[in-house]
C-alpha cells in the first residue's frame, strides 16, 4: 500500500512539473504499439487545382444598316419635293392617297391649317 500511495505521490509531483514548466518536455503520452511507418517523410504536397482562364469576348461591332435606293416612282406620280404635298383637283385628293391623276399636281405646302 505504501508503494502506490508513493506512486502516485510521486505522478502527481511529475505531472505538475510538466504544467509548470511546458516547455521543459516537448512532449508527454502514453503510447500504445510500435513506431508507424509512413512512406513519406512529410504529408505530401497538395495538389492544386488552377481555376480555368478567364473567357475574354470581345465586343461586336455595332449593326450597321444599308439603304436602298427608293422604289422607283410611279409614272403619274409628282416629283417629291421636301415641305409640299400634291393635290390633285380632278381626284380632291392628295398624294400619296391618290396615285395618278388626270390632270396636273398642284404643289401645296405643307403646313398644318390654322387653329381656331
């Protein structure tokens, strides 16, 4: 009986020198079996998996539209002319609701009627 209150007296006394001081021991275990090999000395190095490059797109260039040339105009019609309409007297209409006349196109310009 002795010789275990001695022994764990004696645990006790080494096991508070280990706290006191940590860095008089690197380390303190119990260790159960035979040393482990490992095939390598270090953890090997982790592979890293690159991110894919970035997707570059370049801008289009802008819709460029092509006109044509006007449809070619009716015999009959009157040559267009910016800021007049066209009347025809024999009709009472105007240009481009009446498409031939049988007289002469009257030039009208093209302003709105006053307002009352």
């Amino acid at each position: 009986m002795n010789r275990l209150k001695a022994l764990i007296a004696l645990s006790l006394i080494a096991s508070a020198g280990v706290t006191a001081n940590a860095y008089a021991w690197a380390r303190v275990g119990v260790w159960v079996g035979g040393p482990v090999y490992y095939p390598y000395p270090v953890a090997p190095a982790p592979y890293y998996y690159y991110p894919p490059p970035p997707v570059v797109v370049a801008p289009s260039a802008p819709v460029q539209y092509v006109e044509q040339g006007q449809p070619a105009a009716d015999p009959g019609a009157p040559a267009q002319q910016p800021g007049l309409w066209y009347y025809c007297d024999s009709a009472r209409a105007y240009y481009p609701y009446v498409k031939q006349c049988a007289g002469a196109w009257r030039p009208v310009p093209a302003t709105p009627p006053p307002s009352n």
